[in-house]
C-alpha cells in the first residue's frame, strides 16, 4: 500500500518573504562599520549606498533568503548593471563576486527566484559607487581641456613667431646678399678702376716730368694726381672693408702710445681745417696711454670720424677731439657743431651703405661704408662706438676700447722698422743735370746690353703704354693673355717679364709658376702687377717664385727702378759669383732648378777634370739636354757661356787645391785640372785672381808664416 502527497499541496507559494546581503567583502576584505563612516554608516543590512576608491575593484556579496520553506526550490538571482546584460543565479553558498570593476555608478539587483503569491519577486537593490582616480574625474577633465587649449595656443603663438622670424631671417638674409652684392660689385669695379688709374697716373707723371709745361698747367696736373691718389685710397678702403666683412683681416697689435697716434691724425687735418676756417681742437688729459691695437686700423678710425665732422660742419664751426682714460678703459670722443643727425636715422648711422640727407659742406660725397667700417674695427678690438646727435647743434662719436685685452700670440706684431712705400714726389720730377745724365748712362747701358723685356698685359692701353715707355730701354715684347705670354717666353727667353695677373686664359700666378718650373725660364726674374694690395696676396705671389710685385695704381719710375734693380742685381750676382773663389751655386740660382742645374755641372767638370773626351757636347749629353739650350741656360744664369763657366769652376778649383797643397808645381796642378798648356792656365788664373799662381802660393806661404 503506498502514500501519495501531491507537491503542489506540499510546496505553496509563500504569502511574504525576503532576499538580502549578510556581507560585502572589498578585495577579498570584509566590510565593518567603522567610527569615521567612510566606507560603512551602518551594517550591510541596512545600507542602501556604498562608494569605494578606484583601487577597490574587487568586490564579494553574499545573499540571504527567510524563505526557508521553500529553500530546496528558491533560489536566488542577480544583475549588476550596466555590467550584466542577464540575470545570473548565485552559487550554493548565495556568493557573488566581481573583478576589476572599472571606475562607474553599479546597482547590484538581487531578486529571489519564486514569485510571491501576488506574482511579484522579492528584491534588494543596492547602489555601488567606484570612485574614478583624480586624473579620470570631470575636473580633471576641464584641466585637461583648459590645459589642451593652453597648448594649442602657445603652439599657434611658436607658429606664428617661427614664421615671422622665418621671414625676418628671409629679409636679413635677402638684405645680407643684396649687401654682399653690393661689395663683390664694388670690389669687382675697384679692380677695374685700378688699370684706368694706373694709365691715368702714369701719364700725368709722365707730363708732370716734362720741364716745358707752363706752371698753370702744372697746377692743374698736381690737381689731377691728388684726385687720382683720392680715388684710389677709396678704392683700397672699400676692398679693405669687404676683408674684414668677411673676416679676413686678423689684428696686427703692438704696444703703442694712442695719444701720439691721435696726435698725428690730429696734426694731419689742422691744414685743411684752417682752410675751412674750422676750430679743430684736442683736449687730452694725460701724455701717455699705451695699451696693444692695432695701429693701422685705430688710424683709419679715426680718419673717418674725423673726415665726417669735417664734412658736415660749417665754416667757423669747432671739432673737439677728446682722450680720456679711467678704469682700464679709454674714451675717444670726436665731437662738432655741424648739421647734427636726425633721432630717426641715429639707429641705422652704422649700417652699411646708409647715408642722412644732411647737408654735405665738402664735395666728398661718402659711400656709406666709413662708419660701418669704423664700427668693425672698434668691434675687433672688443671696444664700443656710440653716437649722441641734436639735429642743427652737432654730434658726438664715443669710441672705448679696453686696455687690458690678451691678444694671442699670432696677433701680436714686433716692432719692425719701417720701410716707406714708394710715393710720388713732385719735387722729384724736376730732375738735377746730374740725374738726367746717370738715367741716360743707365738707358744707354741698358740698350748696349740688348736686355729682352717680355709685357704681358690683357689692357691693350697699358700695354702700349709700358711698351712706349720701355722701348728706350729693353727690347720689347708683347703679349696679350697669359697662354701667349707662356708660348712667348718659352720662344724668346726674355731676361725679365712684366705680367698682369688677373687675364683671361692664364692667370699671371698660373703664369709664374709654369715659369718657374720649366727648366728654360726658371731663371727669368718675374714681376707681378696686380688690383690686390693686400699683403696675403703679395705674399702668395712671392712664395709662387715671382721676383717682385707692384700694386695698382703704380707708378711708371718705379717700375723702371725695380726692373733696371732686378737686372743690375742679377749681373751684380754674377760678376760676384765668377770673381769670388769660395762662391755657392746658391748666389745666382733663383730657383731650385737652377741650383740642381748648377750643382750637377759642378760636379760633372770636377769628375772629368782629367778625362781627354770632355767637353760642353759631354757635359750637355751627361745632363740630357741639347747644346743650344744648355748655352742659353747657363749664360743666363751664369753670365758666362759654357766654356767660360768649366773654366772658371776649374780655376776655382785650382786656388783650393793651392791652398791645400802650398807645395804643388804649376805644371802639375795644370794637368790636374785639364789645362792642356801650363801658360794658358797661368794667363787665366792670372785673369781670375789679379795674380799669377806662384804669386798666390807665395802669399799662402806669407800668410802661414805669420
């Protein structure tokens, strides 16, 4: 018999019951109220809110139901939301647990799994707050906006800057080349302006040597040469200018007295200012101030500043130049009461090529230069320049220069005597009797001598004109660029060449050079005339082998001076080479391939004294070169034809084997040598020395005895 319970009966739907949390654990940490309420006000049974921190993400909840009845079939449920779309059932022990739950509002839903008999489910509600961190909060959002803004504005401010300095730099850089365009023309026409004025002044000093030139027409002529020697001290201070605009014009400092240097310039403008009825006056309160500068530059310096008061001060006006010292400084001022400079243009007085519409009280209209070129130079010497200006009262120029500079050892110049550079004397073209008479003696033993002079020169005037004036003297050849001055000379052999050195085809450096590596022409005393005046450039052209160098503007007596001075110290060298027993090779060699030349000769006439077959073909077959040449070569550099030069090494040869050997026989040391005939080698040692070869062995003998 069995019993049957029906389980709807059994298991009803309760009238009433409840689900809810008995604990909520942080990080596997169960939650207890605590006194300050931070976290919980009171038990979990009652708490509707909690707010953790963000780093409190893991959570543990566990759920409770009183419907103990109903405990095997009700269950219990639950949603987080937003973070669970679904509902989940609990576990068998009702936990719930959640990991890293991002920073956000939750509310935690728990229902019970059977309705009540109203159909509706019991359910507790619970809101879990997750704080964000400080850099994820709303404010930290608006900073961060504010901060973004921030960027963006300084970002568009460094465009806009980067952009406007982009085209400041676009400006000074277009302005910088149109200034460098401006020099390099500048300095390109001043090359060209040296071959005029060289023609203009040559012929003016040749007029101003004439003696039937009325003394009007004389004045006139010293007028013409002093704007001539005007224009080219323009030329040179602009070209000097682009030097040191581009650095190349190093300091050349000494220990000097700057009082006596501005003296000087001082004393140099007192002339033209009682011309110009101009109080020039100079106020130094000390007698010495001497420090390291550079002479040359402090000079120019001053030349400018005291050659624009000048030139902006009326007549009766009043130039003051003051020198003071204090506090290891000196202050330079140049004052005037001239037209003043405007407020305006003070700023810009120092740049380049800027000129003020001032009225000018000279004819000297600047360039625009002299100022700048002023302020470099102060600049180099680590000082100052400053200007004060009242428009129609004067101006005030302030130079300050430190006196306790270390200038390195390179920069620092010996005092070395002076050696003044050629000039024009007027007085000298009124030339003496006597004068006249030597320079006819020297054309006339010139003319004799038949000296072949080569002119190589591009500018067909001054080419005609060096020919007109050396055809007197020197028989000339021409040629007009440096390849056919180089054929010329290979085929001429002049015994000294004249050479522009900027032409077409062939510079004249390239020129002298080739020159002086050809075995032919490594003899030939070269003379460079060349635009630079720079003392590097002259340098260059000396180390290349060239014999001298003449800048332009010259002048045509000192050309003619250092030509005659060359050939007559070439033939000076010569007598003294062949006259003097104990003489080197390197007295008359002006080139290492000369000397090599030389010396190889020697040797070979030293080695063969004895030997019957020798002779200049010998000599010329030994030293792989053809008879013609080798004659040619050694009378060049010699004076003496070949056969004079074996003599003249062997009787050379002769007075040291007699100083040696005080004992020898004439005859015996005649055959030594090669002399075929004791009397001919006595008649020329006889030439040689003044005295025949027993005389000089008596005087060895003298000489040893006392």
């Amino acid at each position: 018999m069995f019993c049957s319970f029906p389980l709807k009966q059994i298991f009803n739907k309760p009238e009433h019951y409840q689900v809810g949390i008995s604990e909520f654990s942080v990080n596997d940490t169960p939650l207890e109220v605590d006194s300050s309420g931070k976290t919980l006000k009171q038990s979990i049974l009652y708490t509707n809110r909690i707010e953790l921190p963000y780093d409190q993400h893991a959570i543990g909840i566990r759920a409770y139901t009183n419907n103990y009845a109903a405990s095997f079939t009700c269950g219990i449920k639950y949603k987080l939301e937003p973070f669970d779309k679904e509902w989940k059932r609990t576990n068998s022990l009702n936990e719930i647990n959640y990991t890293n739950l991002s920073p956000d509002k939750y509310i935690l839903y728990i229902q019970g799994d059977v309705a009540l008999a109203n159909g509706e489910f019991p359910e507790r509600k619970l809101d879990i707050i997750i704080n964000p961190p400080f850099y994820q909060t709303p404010l930290a959002y608006i900073l961060y906006v504010l901060l973004t803004i921030l960027l963006l504005y300084e970002a568009y401010q460094v465009i806009i800057l980067r952009s406007s300095l982009k085209i400041e730099k676009e400006q000074k850089r277009n302005m910088e080349q149109l200034n460098q365009s401006k020099l390099r023309f500048f300095t390109n026409i001043s090359h060209e302006f040296k071959t005029p004025l060289t023609l203009i002044s040559n012929q003016v000093e040749l007029l101003l040597q004439s003696k039937n030139i009325p003394p009007k027409l004389n004045t006139k002529l010293l007028n013409i040469w002093r704007n001539i020697t005007r224009l080219n001290q323009l030329i040179i201070e602009l070209m000097e200018f682009r030097k040191q605009e581009q650095g190349f014009t190093p300091l050349k400092v000494n220990y000097y007295n700057l009082i006596d240097i501005v003296n000087n310039v001082v004393d140099s403008f007192k002339e033209y200012a009682q011309t110009r009825k101009i109080n020039l006056t100079l106020l130094a309160g000390q007698d010495d101030i001497s420090f390291y500068f550079d002479k040359q530059l402090i000079e120019k310096a001053l030349f400018n500043l005291l050659s624009n008061a000048f030139k902006f001060t009326p007549e009766n006006g009043n130039i003051f130049v003051r020198l003071k010292y204090e506090s290891m400084k000196v202050s330079l001022e140049i004052s005037d009461t001239g037209v003043g400079i405007n407020a305006k243009e003070l700023e810009n007085i120092f740049i380049r090529f800027y000129q003020t519409d001032n009225t000018c009280f000279t004819n000297n209209i600047g360039t625009g230069i002299g100022l700048a070129y002023t302020k470099n130079i102060v600049e180099a010497h680590k000082g100052v320049i400053t200007v004060k200006s009242i428009k129609g009262k004067g101006s005030c120029f302030t130079i300050q220069l430190p006196t306790d500079i270390q200038y390195p050892p390179s920069n620092i110049q010996e005092n070395l005597p002076i050696i003044e550079d050629y000039k024009l004397n007027v007085a000298g073209f009124i030339s003496t009797d006597t004068q006249e008479g030597g320079a006819t003696e020297e054309r006339k033993e010139n003319s004799e001598k038949h000296y072949k002079l080569l002119i190589i020169e591009d500018n067909q005037e001054l080419r005609q004109l060096l020919t007109e004036v050396f055809s007197d003297l020197y028989n000339v050849e021409t040629a007009e660029n440096g390849k056919k001055g180089y054929e010329k000379a290979l085929s001429v052999i002049p015994d000294i060449i004249i050479s522009d050195v900027v032409m077409p085809e062939m510079s004249g450096t390239e020129l002298c050079q080739k020159l002086k590596n050809n075995i032919k022409t490594s003899h030939i005393p070269i003379i460079l005339l060349t635009s630079q005046t720079a003392s590097e450039y002259i340098i260059e052209g000396l180390k290349i082998g060239a014999d001298d160098y003449i800048c332009k503007p010259f002048s045509i007596k000192q050309l003619i001076v250092r030509c005659n001075n060359l050939i007559n110290l070439r033939r000076t060298l010569q007598q003294k080479y062949a006259k003097e027993s104990n003489s080197s090779s390197e007295l008359i060699a002006t080139s290492t391939l000369d000397q090599v030349l030389l010396d190889k000769s020697i040797e070979l006439i030293e080695n063969n004294l004895e030997n019957p077959v020798f002779s200049v073909d010998f000599l010329a077959q030994e030293l792989c070169i053809g008879r013609t040449k080798y004659f040619t070569k050694i009378k060049a550099i010699t004076g003496m034809t070949p056969n004079e030069f074996i003599i003249n090494i062997k009787l050379k040869l002769a007075y040291r084997r007699i100083e040696q050997q005080p004992d020898i026989s004439i005859t015996e040391l005649a055959m030594q040598l090669g002399f075929s005939s004791t009397s001919y080698f006595i008649k020329r040692f006889k030439e040689f020395s003044g005295m025949t070869p027993n005389q000089y062995k008596q005087k060895i003998n003298e000489n040893g005895t006392s």
